[in-house]
C-alpha cells in the first residue's frame, strides 16, 4: 500500500476532504479501514503510537479525526491521546478507539477523552457510521466555536471604542490632550510586553494580558467625570480639601466600570476595575485610596502608576512645564521602593530609551 500524506491527497483532489488518521501496528488493520473509507475521506496511516504523534505535530498529518489502537508498541493509545489532549493543536480532534477488547477499555477510554469505539473484526457500515456521525459533531462545534468568538469579538472591539472614547471625553475636559490616554496606553503596552518577554524579572505578564493592560488602561481617570469643574479645572494649586475631593476619582472610577460589567466577570472589565481603582496607591502604602501597599496592588495598576506618572511630567499643563525625559526618568527612578514596584522601576530603566521614542512618537 502506497501510503501518501494529507497534503498529497489534498492536492490530487483538487479540494479539501476530511482527513482520518489511522493509527494501528497490524498492517491487515489499517489496510481494511483505509479499503472501508478511501472514498469518503482521505487517509493517513501511522503503525504505532509515536509515529502517528510526529506525523501530527510535524504538520505531516493534521487530521479531522483519529482512529486510535489502544493495545501497540513504543506508545499505546493512551498515551496518544494524553499527549493530543495537552496540547492546543490537537486536543480537539475526535479520537474514536478501534479494539478487540472494548469492554474494560471502554470506560477507561471514554473517561479520558475519547468520543467512540470501534470494535474488531470491523463492520464497515459501523465504522462509516461512527466516522461520519463523528466528523459531523466536530465541523458543527468548530462552526459554533467560530461564531462565539466573532461575536465575542465584535462585543470587545465596540467595548473597547466605547471605553476609549469615554476617556477622551475625560481628557478634553479635564483640559488635556487626547494624547495622554494614547500614550499611557502604549506606554503600559511597552512595559507589559517586556514584562511578558522577560518572566525571570519576577512580574510576568502572560501573553493575552499584554492586550488587555494597555486597552484597559484609557479609563485610569474614568472617575474624574464626578469631579467638580472648580476643582478639576483649577489652574493653581489645591488645597488640602481639594485634593480629598481629587482622590475620590479613583474609588468612584472603579464604581462606574464594576457596574458597567453588569455583575459577570470579564477580564478586560477587571482589568479596567483593578487600573481605575489603585493606579494612586503606592508600593510603601501611603497611597490612594485604599492604602494598599507590596504586591497587594494589582500588577496593572502598578504599571499604569509609573506611565501615568511619567507621561504627566513630560507633558504640559497649564500649570506648569513640561520636563524633560531625564528629569522624568530621574524622578521614576528616585520613587523605586517607595512610591513605586522597585522591580517595575528596573524595567523601566532597562527600556526608557525604548520609552522615549514612544513618547515622542505620540
């Protein structure tokens, strides 16, 4: 038997079939299957365990699904499927086990994560039955799958237009630029993704949050909407009374966006919460508003703290000057291990050239 791979077949067809994989080490098996299926399917065959995981893994043969031996040499079925389940490429791929012994296996099997068995000597209108009944059940779960996630993400996307115009709003009246929501955001944007490729510097950001921190980051000053125009607007310096009123920015920010997440739990809403809320505490616990201190305060909003910051002192205000880079770098460094993460702070030492170039850019 001339065996052939996925693509080989695909491209002989002309068009794309469902691919199965047969994996069994007795060539009279696979040779049956491959006769019962041939004119359905395009099939591939592995005669054990570890050939059909390279042919998988390698791109040889990705299969739309597997008819898996249990009982073979090197790696058995189980083994197969552990593997295929653990990984992202494969765990989803129906695996129906074809045995002469499906009575103790079979619930073992099942338990584990298979969708079928297939016993021997095989019955070919079984075997077509449970392959197509099968494949059907997938396809249709990969389509609803696909429709979920583009509805989720047509939800974020107008989320996130929303948040971002609701914190340009924020900024124009509190007589700042627009800028400044774009340029925290990719500032944060910056430091989480060094964070994320960097993990031995103790504050890892998984790959998906670097997305999520940056977006969340516009609705910082969410909470400055409640604030008085006498007080947001004042061109000199506040009083002591009126900073108390500043500082109440941030828990009533954090109010607006957890009722903005109608009691369910959303990443990107928690995030927001999490930004909104304490990106005014400080690492020694003498800030806002809830006196948190250490790692207490939510890595994002530890972030958020020294962007925030800094793009403030590099920026103009009506108030006072812009300063320059290196004296807004000076200051951030001088605040590492009091008001600031010391480690957050090494990071932001490590890429401020990095940082200023983005700044400037924006």
């Amino acid at each position: 038997m001339n065996e052939k791979s996925a693509q080989e077949l695909t491209a002989e067809n002309g068009q794309a079939r469902d691919v199965v994989l047969i994996v069994d080490d007795v060539d009279t098996n696979r040779m049956i299957l491959v006769e019962i299926l041939q004119d359905m399917y395009d099939t591939v065959c592995a005669e054990n365990g570890k050939s059909a995981i390279e042919k998988m893994f390698s791109g040889e043969a990705l299969p739309s699904i597997v008819l898996l031996d249990i009982m073979m040499p090197e790696m058995d079925g189980y083994g197969v499927l552990e593997l295929m389940k653990k990984s992202p490429i494969t765990r989803s791929i129906p695996i129906i086990f074809i045995t002469g012994a499906a009575s103790e296996n079979e619930s073992k099997g099942l338990g584990t994560g298979a969708v079928d068995y297939i016993s021997k000597p095989f019955d070919p209108e079984i075997v077509k039955a449970r392959v197509k009944t099968h494949l059907r059940l997938h396809h249709y779960s990969d389509r609803l799958e696909r429709m979920v996630e583009e509805k989720t993400e047509e939800m974020v996307r107008a989320k996130e237009r929303m948040v971002e115009t609701m914190a340009n709003m924020i900024e124009y009246r509190n007589l700042e630029s627009g800028s400044h929501v774009r340029r925290t955001s990719e500032l944060t944007r910056v430091m989480a993704d060094y964070l994320c490729k960097n993990p031995k510097l103790g504050r890892h950001v998984a790959p998906a949050e670097v997305d999520i921190m940056a977006n969340a980051t516009p609705l910082h000053d969410v909470g400055k909407i409640a604030i008085a125009d006498a007080v947001l607007l004042k061109p000199g310096r506040l009083t002591p009374a009126e900073f108390e009123i500043i500082k109440t920015h941030a828990p009533i920010g954090g109010d607006i966006i957890k009722q903005m997440s109608l009691g369910s739990f959303d990443k990107y809403l928690a995030c927001c919460e999490d930004i909104a809320t304490s990106h005014h505490e400080r690492w020694d616990g003498k800030g806002y508003p809830n006196g948190l201190s250490g790692e207490n305060i939510p890595l994002a909003a530890r972030i958020v703290s020294i962007v925030d910051v800094y793009d403030a002192l590099i920026s103009e205000r009506v108030y006072k000057s812009a300063m320059t880079h290196a004296e807004a770098v000076e200051i951030i460094r001088e605040g590492g291990g009091t008001q600031f993460d010391p480690v957050l702070v090494e990071a932001f030492l490590q890429i401020e050239e990095t940082i200023a170039t983005f700044a400037a850019m924006h």
